[in-house]
C-alpha cells in the first residue's frame, strides 16, 4: 500500500513538473510575441508620418535676377518655408525655359522640413515662432497640405530630410546582391558537392571542413577587412562600389552557403545513391540525376537565407567605404553606391527629427525586403521539395 502511495506522489510530482514546463514555454513565447509586437508597433508608428510630405502653395516670380540668386523667386516671408531643393533648380528651369522669364506662376512646391514638422505636430523642431502665425493660417486657408511622399522612393540621399530617399540605396543594395549571388551560390554549391560527395575522407578534407564551420562563425567585420586588403588593396577594384561590396558579402556567404548545401545532400539516404549505382550510374550521374533534383528544395532556402543575412549586413560594408553621401543611383557596378543598412545608419545619426521617421522608414523597407526574400524561400522549398 504504502509502495503504491509513493508511486502516485511521483507520478503527480511529474505530472507538475509537466505543466510547469509547458507553462514556462507558453511565457516565453508570449513574451516573444509581445516583444516582436511592440517592435513593430513601434517602428510602424515612426515611420508612417515619413511617407506623408508638407507642400506649399506659393507665387514663383521668374525675373532677371533668378539667375543668379535663386531666392529672389518667392517673397521674402515664403523663403524660410519653401525647400531650398526646390528654389535651387529655379535657374536651370529658367535656362531651359526662356520664355518663363518675367511671368509669375501660382504653383505648389515643395515645403521645407520645418513646415513639414510642424504640421504633424513636432513642435520646436526648427520653425521659428514668428512664422507659426503665418503658417497657420496658410494651414487655414488651405495652401498648406500634406501629400504621400514619392520623393522617399524616387530620390537619393539629401542633406535636405524633406528630398532624402532610398532610390539610391535600394539600387545598391540590388547590385550588391546580384553580384553577392553571382559568386558565392555556384562556388558554395560546387565546394559543397565536391566535399560531401566526391572529395576523399583524408585530413585535408576534414582540416577545410573544420575551417568552413569556424568561417561562418567568425565577426562579419573581419570579411570587410579581408575583402579591403584583397579586392581593393591588391585586385585595385574600386572603393565604395557595388562590385567591392558584393565580392567581400560573398566571401561572408560562402561559408553559409557551403554548410547548408552539404547539410541538404547529407538528408538524401544512401539508398537512392545505391539504387542509381545498382543500375551502373556512375557517381557524376548519381549526383546530378539523383541526388541534386532532390536536394534542391533545401540548397536553394539556404542559399537565399544566406543572401538576406547578407543583404542586412552593415559593418563589413563599412569597411569598404559604403557610407559614402550618394545622392543618385549608381549606373554601373563600379560607382560609388551605399546600401540600405548603411544608409539608415547615415540617418540615424542625424539630429534633424524628419530624418528619425526616415530612419524608420528605411528599416521598415528593409524588413519588407528582408520577410519577402524569406517567405520566398519559404515558397520555393514547398513547390520544389520532392518525396520519396
């Protein structure tokens, strides 16, 4: 009797500790949840005021002195608040449009970034209390408006915050990627087959296999510095541009991309490579007819997660000049460029308040970016896997 009492006190004992357990991994995943919901809420709600920009109604006087001081166009109670962006393009408008000269033009122009503070409610954040009164009642009378902000997503960086956009990163960071992809995917891949499928078990082969796990381990920051001393110092490829960038994320991804591709051909059993042997294949045969179609699924997600790792890297980037001011989109893979990571990093180190929504608006593009690239792999891998 009293052996079966002290089986049920145990058994109740686990039965708690059971609970308990559960208990425990429901908190954390609560406080996950809690957690990731808080972020987003919060950079949500930094970054929408950044796609809305405050424009102004004002009069545009083309006269002879245009050409040489561009503030002469507006009167002087409309200088502080009209974008300095935009009266610096008045004389080559006027040069390549003689004919506006001494014509006055009702228009609507680009605010600038104090008006635009101002009228989501920052206040102090540059506008002058004189002008409140006037700004108000434009307000009023409805010369002042706020409108969506294509300009974030047509234009480049600016030391204006009103004209400061992501075009020009967002060009960069495709470069980038596209020449990232270009060369780590085939040389991970094939470093990847040749190791777990042909290259003899010697102490060569384990030595690299060793170092390729210690290299995906290692601060992305050294890959800046190898990528510095070996494509820019000694190749002579140019510093700052997309190309320097994604040869030294390659060299970061490779490693990645090596153990990720071994680990989905290690999940195909022997018994189809004994099955294609058995019917005379030869071992090339076997890999490529048999073992790649099915290893795919899982070569390809590790690959492109490889790649969104690598798309929000910023320190080995920094290493290579990629915090250069770069207010157009590059033309080719030799121009000087700057990536996303660095660019939001550029903004927010700025003590301007229109460029902390810009910050946020940068990384909630570049989560969109980052979520997309997975939920693609997500995608592929269910429409490509096989079963055998």
């Amino acid at each position: 009797m009293s052996h079966s009492m002290e089986y049920n006190k145990r058994l109740r004992r686990r039965h708690r500790a059971d609970r308990r357990f559960k208990y425990y991994g429901m908190a954390a995943i609560a406080f996950a949840l809690a957690f990731l919901a808080f972020f987003f809420v919060d950079i949500i709600g930094k970054a929408m005021p950044a796609f809305k920009q405050a424009y102004i109604q004002v009069d545009i006087n083309y006269n002879d002195q245009v050409k040489d001081n561009y503030n002469r166009a507006i009167t002087r109670n409309y200088r502080y608040l009209v974008s300095r962006s935009f009266l610096r393009t008045l004389p080559q408008k006027l040069v390549e449009n003689p004919e506006l000269l001494g014509t006055t033009e009702h228009t609507w122009v680009l605010a600038s970034y104090r008006v635009d503070q101002y009228l989501k409610g920052h206040d102090g954040n540059g506008l002058k209390s004189k002008y409140r009164p006037h700004v108000d009642q434009m307000i009023a009378d409805g010369k002042i408006e706020l409108r969506f902000n294509t300009l974030f997503f047509t234009h480049g960086d600016s030391k204006m915050a009103e004209t400061a956009g992501v075009l020009a990163a967002a060009v960069g960071s495709i470069l980038v990627l596209l020449i990232t992809m270009a060369v780590a995917v085939p040389i991970g891949v094939m470093t990847a087959i040749y190791l777990e499928e042909f290259a003899p078990d010697n102490r060569l082969t384990q030595a690299l296999e060793v170092n390729i796990n210690n290299l995906a381990a290692i601060p992305s920051i050294l890959y800046g510095l190898l990528g510095l001393a070996i494509f820019i110092n000694i190749v002579g490829v140019p510093r700052s541009s997309a190309l320097a960038g994604g040869l030294t994320l390659a060299l970061m991804t490779l490693p990645v991309i090596i153990i990720t591709t071994r680990a989905a051909l290690r999940s195909i059993p022997d018994s189809i490579r004994d099955a294609a042997y058995g019917l005379g294949a030869s071992n090339l045969q076997t890999v490529w007819h048999h073992v790649l179609p099915l290893a795919f699924p899982g070569i390809l997600t590790g690959s492109i997660i490889g790649l969104a790792q690598a798309m929000g890297e910023t320190a080995p980037l920094l290493i290579v000049g990629m915090m250069a001011y770069i207010p157009e989109a590059p033309g080719s893979i030799f121009d000087a460029t700057t990536v996303l990571p660095a660019q939001i990093y550029t903004w927010s180190s700025e003590s301007i308040r229109a460029f902390e929504e810009r910050t946020a608006a940068g990384i909630l593009v570049l989560l969109t970016v980052l979520l997309s690239l997975n939920a693609v792999a997500v995608w592929l891998r269910n429409r490509t896997q096989k079963t055998w």
